[in-house]
C-alpha cells in the first residue's frame, strides 16, 4: 500500500493538482473491475517518481494477481485532448475511448498507427512506454468527468508530462526519437498502379503518362503481388519479363522504384514450406501452424513471419538486401496489424501482449536490410518506436466524413502531432472510383503533404481521366514539387526536435479556444506560414477561420486581418490558402540544380521597410519575388525584372501581385513599402 502521509510522492503529485489521478484499479482473470483511491491499492504496489527537470512524472501500478490494471483522472467538463496516433474520425479525442491496439482497419474510430500518447489542455499529457494493449476512455459520455487509463496485464506504466500542447509534443519526441528523415525522392511524385493488373506494360504507361503532362515521376511504386511468390524476392517473369532492363530504363529517367511488401508466406508456395521448415512461421501454444486470409483476401491462405526470431529476421533482411542491389531503392511495408491473440512468439511472447510490438518487429526487419543507411520505406502501420515515413491507409473515394477525404485530412494532422511527420495518403482513395470533383480536391489536399501518391483500386491515372481532372493534378503536382525546400526545412526541423510539417490548428495557435470554431479539423498549418485549408465536401463554398495577424489570402488577392473568418467560393480548379505576412517562401525552379525562387509576403499597411533574407541552405536562389504589395513595393539591393516562364507558373499558384527582381552577388536585399498610395485595384 502506498504511504499517503509527507512523502516524496506528496511532494510529486500534491493534492488538488489537476494531473494527480484520483484512483487506481485492476480487474482480476476472468472477473470485474475494482477501483480503490490513488493511494490505497492492496496487496499491490505504486511507485512515483520525477524526472530531474520536474517535467515528467513516472507512476507504475501493479498487482500480481491482475489481469489488467488502471489509473484514473478527475477532468472537467471543458477541455480537448489530442493524439493517440494517427485518428480519422475526430481530431478531439474527449468524449472517445481511444484503443492503443492495432487494427486492419484505418477507418472511422479503428486505426492502422495508434500511440499510447494523449495530450490534453490541462496542461499534461499521457504516455504508455510498454506496448501492451490499452484504451484511453477519455471522459466518454458513460463517463464524463473521468480520464481513464486500462492497461492488460498485471503491471502499468504511465509517465505523466507536464507543459503546453507545443511542450508537450517536445516531451514526446524527447521520449520516443524524433521522426526519421526521408530522402529527396520521398517528396516527389509518386504512381502506383491497381495491384490487380499491375505489369511491365502498366509500369511503361505510368512513365509515358508523366511524361505527358511534363511531369517527372519520382518514385514508382509496384504493388502487390510483383514477385513470383509471396515471398520468393523474385519478380514475377511473366509480369515482368526483363525487370533488370525496366529498373535500369527508370533509374535513367530518375525515378526509384519501391516494392511492397507483406509479413506473410503464402500457403503452397515454395516460401512457404522453406519458412515452414526453418520455423519462421507463427504457431499456437501446441506448436500448431495458425495461418490467415491476410487483408481478408479470399484467395490466399497464408501465415505471419515471426520477426521475434533472429533467424526469421536475418532471413528476411538478407532477401531485401538482394532487391536493393538489383536497383531497388525502398520498400511499401504493408500490413502487420493481423498477429492473432493465441499466438506464440519465439520470444515467448503472446500475440495478445506483443500484438503493438509485431508491426515493430516487422519494420526493424524491414529497416535492418539499410545497413544504417537512410531507409527508403513507407508503412502502413508502425510503432511509436519506429517513425518511419507513412500513408494513411485505405480510405473511400469520397467525401465521406468518416471514411474519406475528411478522414484523410485529419489523419495526417494527428499522425503528425503523435511523432509521425512524413506522411501522405493514396490520391483519390483507395476503395472506389473518385468523381471528377473528388479526385482534382484530393490532389489539392495531397499537393500539401509531404508525400504525394497516385493509388487505389481502379483508375487513379489522371492522363486517362477527363480533361479537368488532368489539368489540375499537373497544376498541383507541380507546385508541390516547388515546395521540396519547405518540406526539406520543416522536415530538418522536425528531424531535430522541432515542430512537425503539418500542425493541427492547436498546435500553432494554442491561445484560441478551438471547441467554438467549426470544422477546425478542415485546415491546418504547413510550417510556420502556410494555413491550408482543403474543400473535402460536394458543394464549393469553404468558409475558414484566420487566427490572429496579417494574412495573404491568395485565392482573392488581398490581406486579410485576423481574426476573422473568411468564405470563399472555391473553383473546382483551386483551393483556399493563406500566407502569414512576413513569410519566406522558397520555391524549386530546378530540382537538378537546385534553382529557387524566393517568395516573400509584406502587407504594405503593416510595414514601411523589411530586409530580405533570401539564403536558403541548400539552394541557389537567383530571384526573389514581393508578394501582395499591391504596387506600393519596390527593392533595394536588386535588380527588377520582368517575369520569365518560371515566374509565370509561379504567378498562376500565387497570384499576379508580385514583384520581381534579381539578388545582386553581396548586397543586402531590402523591400521598401509606400505607406501613403492607394491601394491598387485587383484586377481579375
């Protein structure tokens, strides 16, 4: 029993603070709940301790005899909490029952990338560091007024950490790792095809289909089912009859090429009786072979790898390693979210306790064929332990708030806010046929993310799509190639402990009180400046919230003062985004050679003069362009110019108010504002 006198955990959590749970429980084998206050847990033990800074608290609950345990908050009636993975059907996580526990099911309240992380706007956030399933019922309507948290087994582990949401993502990413940095080619486009008729011929279409639109394609990923067996390593020959001649043939054009990949062997095929036989294969406690129809696939019986073994493991990085010499650069990790309950590990581990840590397994297995290079996958499920880049799954090619593009728009926030910050989802959907409509404000969506990725069931090539759909995925996918500097710095800045690339509303202004705003969910912030704000409903006016400052609304032309909110009727061909005054935005002009354009953004009614940085690590910018001064701008320390064809494309995603000039080798840039003229008149 816990001493509740003038102890070391009085002084840690006095009473009366709001992070000071109110009771502790446990639910015997078999049996019902029992709750007891904090403090006072029989024939059990609790043990609180700090870190050296006051930051985090450490509490670990356990009891013997428990097949679960659970720690309990007082919370009132108005707050928010946040994270938990990657969530797609509310941003706000009160009034859930949050599961940390892996589901092949990315839709709704299910998901493929929980996180045993919640923070809150009391000022703490919680967090699970062992990977046993748990649920976070975070004041649920059965529930109201308590924060609870149940953990199986008999021991649980809880770190309570203590600031702002902002300190409390950098606590996170202090205790799990920081997000892992891609290479270039992550940012670029991606293709893959319907894994149901995915061939050489289809892989030559996706190229010629770029090239027509005088896009590059990136990154060319071959979906299910490319080898001759699941999994034999080896491209299926009569897919693919000359796989090393169509690696070498996109390695010129330079677009990588990505494999995917599953933790199963196919019953009947030859990887699996090897697998088999080595016993790399998953059983039950009487050593019986457990085997599954992996993604409910009704034709294909097959068994899980158990990555828990070292020799399976080895085994399994050794293949990849093969397929990174034949040319391939990276991996689609798919799958991991299917290890039964009554399973076995080699480790000796249950699949009810290891089922969170087996997607783990499977992507350090996945990562080992890296050699400690950068490794080139994506997942679709993951670990807080592994934050790998990662998409967001199988959503409905529609507006569907619970299951499409919404539920996108929202994964890619939360994921974010939970450790993951290189994440995108499959252009259009995956499950059906987008309308026109769907398809061109998806794009403009994924244009924003740092992963832009044509996939799904059915066509997802825009070049064989209606003409509209075609021009506005060129549009977007080339202004989403000019933002590789802004992914790069974010991302670096991210990779170092920083904020992530995309940040949900509260994150970037915690001061505002985000329960009054309407569909908040709806918009987010791309680093510091840029306010996105996606139209993912049938209907074309999108109104959007503007949090305090000066800001560039671009679709109109003019600064706006927040707050405010502002309603738009948005063409089918745009999208509603707006500029912080006083942004720098670089732009790539020419990935090859790293050329930029920089883009800075002054409201002349907010400034008489403003230097110019216009350095970008990395990058040579040979022109800066003066966003919205409406005339009233003019620069010293560089030569005006009239715009070129580069400009041009820039002046179509930005508008024609800017002002061009070209930076003078050693002399400082500075933009000097005439306060007393007249606004000049939009003209459209």
């Amino acid at each position: 029993m816990l001493d509740t006198g003038r102890t070391p955990f009085a002084d840690l959590l006095p009473r009366g603070v709001v992070h000071r749970p109110v009771s502790v429980g446990w639910r015997a084998d078999g049996g019902s709940w029992t709750t007891v206050p904090f403090g006072e847990m029989p024939d059990g033990k609790v043990d609180v301790s700090a870190s050296d800074d006051g930051r985090s608290i450490c509490i670990i609950a356990s009891k013997a005899d428990a097949s679960a345990i659970e720690i309990a908050f007082a919370v009132p009636k108005i707050f928010q909490a946040f994270g938990g993975g990657e969530r797609f059907e509310t941003l706000d996580l009160r009034g859930q029952s949050v599961r940390y526990y892996l589901e092949n099911f990315g839709l709704g309240n299910g998901t493929y990338l929980p996180s045993p992380w919640i923070a809150t706007t009391l000022g703490y956030a919680v967090f699970l560091p062992e990977e046993a399933p748990a649920v976070f019922h975070v004041a649920p309507s059965f529930d109201p007024n308590v924060f609870r948290i149940q953990v199986e087994g008999d021991r649980l582990d809880l770190e309570i950490h203590l600031g702002e949401l902002s300190e409390l993502y950098a606590l996170l990413i202090d205790r799990i790792g920081p997000p892992l940095m891609p290479e270039d080619s992550f940012f670029s486009l991606w293709k893959a095809g319907d894994w149901r008729i995915e061939n050489a011929k289809t892989v030559a279409a996706d190229v010629a289909g770029h090239a027509g639109l005088g896009l590059p394609m990136g990154v060319k990923l071959i979906d299910a089912y490319w080898s001759s067996e699941v999994h034999s390593f080896a491209f299926d020959t009569q897919k693919y009859p000359d796989a090393d001649g169509m690696i070498a043939d996109l390695a010129r054009d330079g677009t990588d090429i990505y494999l995917w990949l599953c933790p199963w062997v196919v019953v009947g095929t030859r990887s699996f009786e090897y697998a088999k036989a080595q016993g790399y294969v998953i059983v039950d406690a009487a050593g019986e072979l457990i085997t599954r129809r992996p993604g409910a696939n009704p034709n294909i019986i097959a068994a899980l790898i158990d990555f828990s073994n070292p020799k399976a493991r080895a085994w399994w990085s050794n293949s990849l390693r093969g397929l990174l010499k034949q040319g391939i650069k990276g991996f689609k990790a798919d799958f991991g979210e299917q290890l039964p309950e009554h399973a076995v590990l080699m480790s000796g581990e249950t699949g009810g306790r290891a089922h969170n840590a087996f997607v783990r397994y499977y992507l350090e297995a996945t990562i080992d064929a890296f050699d400690g290079g950068t490794p080139a996958i994506i997942s679709r499920s993951g670990s807080p332990r592994i934050r790998a880049p990662i998409w967001t799954g199988d959503q409905t090619s529609d507006f569907c708030p619970k299951t499409g593009l919404p539920s996108a728009i929202r994964a890619v926030q939360s994921a974010s806010l939970s450790g993951w910050s290189f994440i995108g989802s499959d252009l259009g959907g995956y499950f059906g046929t987008p309308t026109p409509q769907v398809f061109a404000r998806w794009a403009q969506f994924a244009c924003f993310t740092p992963l832009m990725m044509l996939h799904g069931l059915g066509c997802r090539e825009p070049w064989d799509m209606d003409d509209s759909s075609a021009r506005t995925y060129k549009r977007f996918a080339a202004l989403h190639l000019a933002l590789l500097p802004v992914f790069q710095h974010f991302g670096r800045q991210a990779t170092d402990g920083g904020l992530p690339l995309l940040r949900m509303m509260p994150l970037a202004f915690p001061e505002i009180n985000w329960r009054e705003i309407n569909d908040w969910d709806q918009q987010f912030m791309l680093g510091d400046d840029i306010l996105v704000a996606p139209v993912a409903f049938y209907g074309n006016t999108r109104a959007i919230y503007l949090p305090a400052g000066d800001w560039y609304d671009v679709l109109a032309g003019e600064w706006v003062n927040g707050p405010a909110w502002r309603v738009h009727d948005v063409p089918l061909e745009n999208m509603p985004i707006f500029i912080r005054s006083g942004a720098r935005l670089p732009l790539a002009t020419d990935a090859a050679s790293r050329g930029a354009s920089m883009l800075v953004f002054v409201n002349p009614d907010s400034a008489d003069r403003l230097s110019i940085d216009h350095v970008e690590p990395g990058w040579n910018v040979d022109r800066v362009g003066i966003v919205g001064s409406s005339g009233r701008g003019r620069i010293v320390g560089g030569a005006e110019r009239q715009p070129n064809s580069q400009d041009a494309a820039i002046e179509d995603w930005f508008g024609p108010d800017i002002i061009w000039a070209t930076p003078l080798h050693g002399k400082p840039m500075e933009i000097v504002l005439d306060r007393t003229t007249e606004k000049s008149t939009r003209q459209d």
